[in-house]
C-alpha cells in the first residue's frame, strides 16, 4: 500500500536514505537514519507539522513493523523491510518550522494563553500546572523541582547570562514523565518564546547562541527522541502548533487566539501545555509582564 | 516494604501508555506504588527524592525504568516480571496478524475509515466539545455529547443547527443512550422490543429500560437528551425531536419520556407534542403530580418503576393499572424482621447513591414517609447537609456529585469512596439501615458486589463489636445480558446479607419502612 505524504519537514533528506526502525508509536514512527546521529518521524495527523517530520493524513495499516526493521527511501519513496507499506514523498509540501517575529507589546496575549494553560492544565489534571510553578509550596514534587529551574531561566534571560542558562536548564533536562519529559517541553516552548523576540538586537541573538551551544551539550541528557526537538529548537525550528501560536499573537485577535493555544495545548498527552509554559516564561523575561511582576515580588 | 526497579534498554512508550501502564502495576498485589520514566538523570534523582529509589542507579536517557514498591521483595519481584511482559507487549492495536491500525485522529480521518458512518460520539474536554461537535454537525453527522462543561449558548446554537439540518444532538452531559441496540456510554444492554425512551437523566434511563428488559420488553431506541434540554433557554429542543422522530419510527409503539420536572413552557410544549405523537406516551416527570401530567393520551406516572410497568402494559395492549405507594407483600413481610434486629439507638437511612436520579428519587420517596431526609441534593434547602462528609440523621448522598467526583473516577467505576462511607456510617450508633444502588451495564465497574461486598462485611463486623446489626437494602439496575453478570451479582450481595429489591422505589420504601416499623 503506497500513502501519499502531505508535508515533509525541511529536515527529512530529500535525496535517498537508509535508515531503521527506533521506536513505534500508536499514531508515529520514528526512523533512525543510518550515518546520522539525527531521527525522522512518520506521523499521522490532519494538520500538524514537525521540522523532522512526514507527515500523513491517512489511518496507517503497516505491516509488521519491528523495531530494528529497515527503511530505505529511494527516488523519493519509502520502503520498508517486510512491509507493502511505502510512502512517497515526492509532490509533498514542504515544513520549514521558522518562527514568525513578536515586534509589539505581547502582554495581553501573554495573559489571555496564560489563563487558557492553567484553566486547561487544571481540568486535564496535568501533572504541571504553570502557576505552581511560581507558587510550589503545595505543589507535586515534578513542579516543585522545577521551579527553580524556571526562575532561573528567567532571571539569566533578563541579564543575558547564557552560562546560569544552561545551569538552570541543567536541572530540566530529561525531567518529567513521558518520552519527551516536562523540563524538555519546557525548554523547547522557552527556545521559541526566545527566537520570536529576537528581532535584531544583538544581545539577544548572542544570548540565544550561546545558550544554544550550553543546551545542545546538554541534550545528550534525555533520550533521543526528545533530544530531536531540542535540536531543531536550538536551530529555531518548531511545530506548526507553535507557528499558528505565534501567528495568532501576531493578529491580535483573542478569539483565535485562544484557539491557537488549544490547539497547541492539545499536541501529545502534556507536551504542548508544557511548551507553551515554556514560552510564556520567555516572553516573561524579555517582554515584561505585570502579571509576572507579581510573582517576582 | 520492599523497592526494586528494572531497566529496560532503548524502549519507547507513550506517556498515555506510560500511565495506564503505571495503573495497572498499582492495581497488582502487594503493590503501593509503581512509575515508569525514562531514565535520565533528573529523573533518577527525582526517584531517589521521592523514596522509590534507594540510590542513583546507572542508566542511560535512552532506557525505560520501573520502579516499584511494596509491601515484600517477592511482590515487586512479581510486579516487575508483569510489568516487563506489558511493556514488551506490541502496542495493544495491533492484531495477531501484526497489522497495526492507525486510530483516526480526527472526524474526518474517522468518516475515511468507516464512511457510511452517521453518528458521532464527542468525550473530550467541554471546552473542546462543541467544535468537535460543530465540526461533526458540518460533516451531517448526529451527535452524543458524552462531554459536560458547555455553555448553555453553546448547547441552543449546536441544537439549532442540528435541529435546522434535520440532525440530533444528545446532551451535553449525556452519558447514556441506547442506539439501534448499541448501549452507549453508561448503557445496558436492554433486548429489543417496541418501547421508545426519551431521557434527560442518565440513571434514569437506565432504570427504566432495565426493568422493562426484566419485564420481558424491550426497546427501540433510548435517546438522551442531557441534563439542560428541558430548561426554558434550551426549549427541549432534543425532546421534542426525539418524540417527532420516536411518533414517525413504525417499531416504537409506545414512547417513555423521563426527566426531573421541566420549566413549565417547557412542558407544556413536551406534552402538545407528546399528544401530536398519536401514540401511547408514558411520562415520568420525577418530582411532578402525575395528575397534572396526564391528559388525552399521555399517562403520568410517580416513579421509575411505574414508569417501566405502564409501559410494558401499554404495549402489550393491557390497561396502565393503577400503582399504589404500599410496600409490596414481598417486602412488607421482611419489615418486622428487620425492625427486631436493630437496637433503640438505630434510628436513621443512610443512602448512598452512585446515580444522581436514583439520589432524587430516593429523596421524594422517603420524604413522604419519613420527618426529614439530609442530602446534598436536598429536595428544600432546610435538609441540605452542612457537612455532606457527615450524615445528619436520615440522609440520601449523590456521591456522583461534582463535589465528590473531583480528581477521581465516577463511583459507579471507583467504589473507593462509597466503601469509606459505609464504614463510617457503620461507626454511627444511630445508623440502622444502609441503602445502596449497585449500577451495571457497559462503562460500569465489572463486579460491583466484589468491590462493595469487603465494606459490607466490614461494616456489619464493626455494628456487631458495638452489639448492633446493620440493615443493608439494596437493588441492582442491570439486565441478565449486562457484561457483569446480574444473577451472580444478586447472589454475591444477597450471601452478603443485602436485602436487595428491584427497583430503587421499593428500596426506598422498604428503608423507610423498617426505621419507621420500631
């Protein structure tokens, strides 16, 4: 059975590759390319693009796949061992995962996705709920240990330290439950929240590359999977969640806004709340909020 | 107590898997605690905080951790064994042959998969619902909103919609339904048979069609319409769709219609339109007169248990019948008996409900017969309980509540709570009868008598320390089709020492009448 792919990430090599199986997901895949320390994924969904992604929006009867099995990509197609599956790639249109620019004042928007994130943390009964992280006394042992983290990454934005950066993410890293842990998600939505603010300040373009380089080590930290994310984030590339986020911001329209961070909110079991926390706490540091103040005080 | 963990090399699972995984090695003997995290070294030092892991062991961010903990080595030996084969096993959609089905992650990537499709089943998040269900409405498909929490603009405008495009919304909140013979939600399974049953309470629903199903009748269709449709803003909009489309299906010979008491041009609306229907209608408004129900050819009726027989006697051509409020002879007779074994302090009903229908009834029920009933339902604002953690002489709980369903499963999945209370009320020298509904069918937990039976149990050994006995009286709302297996149910509860009745009325009476008997 041959799929037609409906998008590719600017990622995924568009001339031939081998690769094999890493792991098998109810609705992904992820393949392991052979000669590179770098993974792609093979996902089902009706909008959502990945920088490393291929993106299909058709139910997937795979034949038996194992993990270890063989993919070859040949011509623009996708085979794979013992399998009639087989993608093809070519006519799909293609993810670059750049993030659009913050130029005005953002913190209205900030405060309408926050009060959506926590109101859907809450109800979903996420394992971290964004406010606690500014108030963990009473909160579970996850948040409470990444709280200081978080401030950190604050305080270390705001005077543009990309050293106590990396300490505070140090604690983050590969922490929390799931393949891509929370401190992880975190990072990455803050890696966004960062590149959309970048503008053409100079501080802030060496801020995030030094960061970057501090961040890139650390991913060696968690797992594979996970670590792609962040290796794409570091080079400001991102979901089509983030993006459409980002885009809603831009339009100042509450509306879709609000939409926007639902439908990011929804990504994986808690990944998009978790990057969207990340990315406020961005925003928070290099586009002050009032609402933020409180919690610094 | 006892703590091991395993590492498994290079495995993935989702987070969703990794929970459920998580549940489950809980719910295996002996354990307190499980988790499984991938092993990195936050997450490690997270573990050793936490107390789940002794010390920081070697792994890589690559690797998979269990860790478990309790109560001996030889538990958690077995537990991680178990827990090793779950996460080994293939991903649970993949058959034998090893084809593995991709689930459809939207409406329109479900419609692709199964295109004559037309009905759609929305349980997510209310504030994710009504798009889910507009998208679904777009694409002419009906609509059960499992789902609570949407807006009551939300609900008229997406009914509207249906209502304007010849399409049906049931709910939101609508948890049960029974269409074309498929139980959906919290739902029995009813036979076949030539009743038709519109319902704005879940419960409620499911008591009638079980007793017609014991009856020996059957059902068409079992609609339900949520719990806000018979308020004025919403108009009833889905019942009085569900009586159109009910008076026009050739199979449904006589229509139920079952609800708390709509507002008042409400139901005044239901009734022109129930009339219109031509057909045999039997109404139970719970709560109403049925005096000022019945007209033409609508029969108002007290309770769902009447409800159940004026139907089955309409359908089988026979007269409604007239219903009494006296204890029937075969639970009359159990009174004295009952009354004889409690002592002078006995004095009160403590009814604890896993149906918020049931709750209602009970509580009109019992009011007639006894002073005063406590509840944090109550039927005048007088009886509501200050501290509804604590009865207060009678009292019927709704533990199906939002205030007791908070960050827990329903009670009618999770008995943890209502088994607390009946130990509790086991504890009060003035406690003299328990009375508990037991809910079977498709969404319920699958042995409600094994979940209930140890408090029972329990209960009746504190009472006898104390020198007193506990009535318990009970009934079970299920059909001997239900998954759970109703006679065997019956059984466990009745070697119990249950008095089990068959509807929730007679329980009703039968409590009252054995706390006023002494």
């Amino acid at each position: 059975m041959q799929l037609q792919a409906v998008s590719i990430g600017s990622a995924v090599p568009q001339n031939n590759f081998n690769a094999t199986i890493q792991s098998l997901f109810v609705s992904s895949l992820n393949l392991r390319l052979d000669n590179y320390d770098k993974l792609i994924t093979i996902l089902v969904s009706d909008h959502y693009d990945l920088p490393q992604g291929i993106r299909v929006n058709q139910t997937l009867p795979i034949q038996p796949l194992n993990i270890g099995g063989a993919a070859v990509s040949r011509g623009g197609i996708i085979r794979f061992e013992s399998s009639p599956l087989a993608i093809d790639l070519r006519g799909a249109k293609i993810w670059g995962g750049k993030l659009p620019r913050l130029n005005g004042p953002t913190e209205q928007a900030w405060s309408i996705i926050w009060q959506t994130l926590n109101a859907g943390q809450i109800q979903s009964k996420s394992d971290l709920i964004a406010e606690e992280l500014f108030q963990p006394d009473h909160a579970p042992h996850l948040t409470r240990n990444l709280s200081m983290p978080v401030r950190g990454l604050i305080a270390a934005a705001e005077r543009f330290d990309p050293h106590a950066c990396t300490d505070a993410a140090k604690k983050m890293i590969g922490l929390g439950p799931g393949v891509t842990p929370t401190g992880d998600d975190i990072l990455i939505g803050f890696m966004a929240g960062l590149y959309c603010m970048l503008g053409c300040k100079t501080d802030r373009l060496n801020f995030i590359e030094e960061f970057g380089k501090g961040l890139f080590c650390l991913s060696k930290k968690t797992n594979e999977i996970s670590r792609t994310y962040i290796q794409h984030a570091i080079k400001g590339e991102f979901s089509s969640s983030m993006v459409g986020l980002i885009e809603a911001i831009r339009a100042g329209d509450e509306g879709r806004l609000i939409c926007a961070t639902k439908s990011t909110m929804q990504i994986g079991h808690s990944s998009g709340m978790d990057s969207i926390t990340g990315f406020l706490v961005a925003l928070a540091a290099w586009n002050s909020t009032s609402f933020y103040t409180k919690y610094k005080d | 107590m006892a703590t091991a963990q395993r590492i498994i090399k290079n495995l993935y699972r989702d987070s969703v898997s990794l929970m459920q995984f998580s549940e489950k090695v809980r719910e295996l003997d002996g354990i307190r605690q499980a988790s499984a995290v991938m092993a990195t070294e936050n997450n490690i030092s997270l573990l050793v905080e936490a107390g789940l892991l002794l010390q920081s062991v070697p792994a890589s961010p690559n690797d998979l951790m269990i860790v478990v903990d309790g109560k001996d080595g030889a538990s958690v030996d077995a537990a991680l064994e178990q827990a090793e084969a779950m996460l080994k096993a293939k991903p649970t959609n993949m058959g034998d042959s090893g084809v593995q089905n991709m689930p459809p992650r939207s409406i329109e990537m479900g419609l692709e998969t199964m295109p004559a499709a037309n009905f759609v089943l929305i349980s997510t998040p209310g504030e994710y619902a009504a798009a889910e269900a507009r998208k679904a409405l777009h694409l002419g498909l009906h609509v059960m909103m499992f789902s609570d929490n949407v807006s009551i603009e939300e609900e008229i405008s997406l009914k509207q919609y249906a209502k304007n495009n010849n399409l049906l919304v049931m709910g939101p909140d609508c948890g049960t339904a029974i269409i074309n013979g498929v139980p959906l939600g919290f739902a029995n399974v009813v036979r076949r048979g030539d009743i038709g049953v519109i319902a704005a309470s879940g419960t409620g629903l499911q008591q009638v069609t079980c007793l017609i199903d014991r009856l020996g009748g059957g059902i068409t269709q079992a609609i339900g319409t949520g719990g806000h449709d018979l308020k004025s803003e919403v108009g009833g909009i889905t019942m009085l769709q569900g009586i159109e489309a009910l008076a026009a299906d050739p199979k449904t010979k006589v229509i139920l219609l079952v609800s708390k008491p709509p507002s008042p041009d409400v139901m005044k609306k239901v009734l022109e339109k129930a009339e219109e229907s031509g057909k045999p209608v039997v109404a139970i408004f719970i709560g109403a007169e049925p005096a000022n129900v019945t007209q033409a050819n609508i029969i108002g009726v007290k309770t769902l248990e009447d409800a159940a027989v004026a139907a089955m006697n309409l359908s089988q051509g026979k007269q409604v019948g007239v219903f009494s409020n006296a204890l029937p002879a075969e639970y009359a007779s159990l009174v004295e008996p009952s009354t004889k074994k409690l002592i002078q302090t006995q004095k009160y009903v403590r009814a604890l409900f896993s149906g918020g229908t049931f709750c209602y009834e009970n509580l009109l029920l019992m009011s007639e017969l006894l002073a005063c009933v406590y509840s944090n339902i109550p039927l005048k604002k007088e009886y509501k309980l200050k501290d509804v953690w604590k009865s207060t002489e009678h009292t019927a709980i709704d533990l199906g509540d939002d205030l007791f369903t908070q960050g827990r499963p329903h009670p009618m999945i999770d008995f943890r709570l209502r088994n607390d209370r009946i130990i509790q009320e086991a504890k009060d020298p003035s406690t003299a009868v328990i009375l508990l509904d037991v809910v079977l069918g498709h969404g319920s937990n699958m042995n409600p008598a094994g979940e209930l039976i140890p408090a029972i149990l329990q209960a009746q050994k504190i009472a006898a320390e104390a020198n007193r006995q506990i009535i318990f009286v009970g009934f079970v709302c299920g059909t001997s089709t239900d998954p759970q297996n109703l006679t065997r149910q019956e059984e466990l509860l009745r070697d119990a020492g249950v008095i089990l009745t068959k509807s929730n009325a007679q329980a009703a009476r039968l409590a009252a009448a054995i706390v006023s008997g002494r």
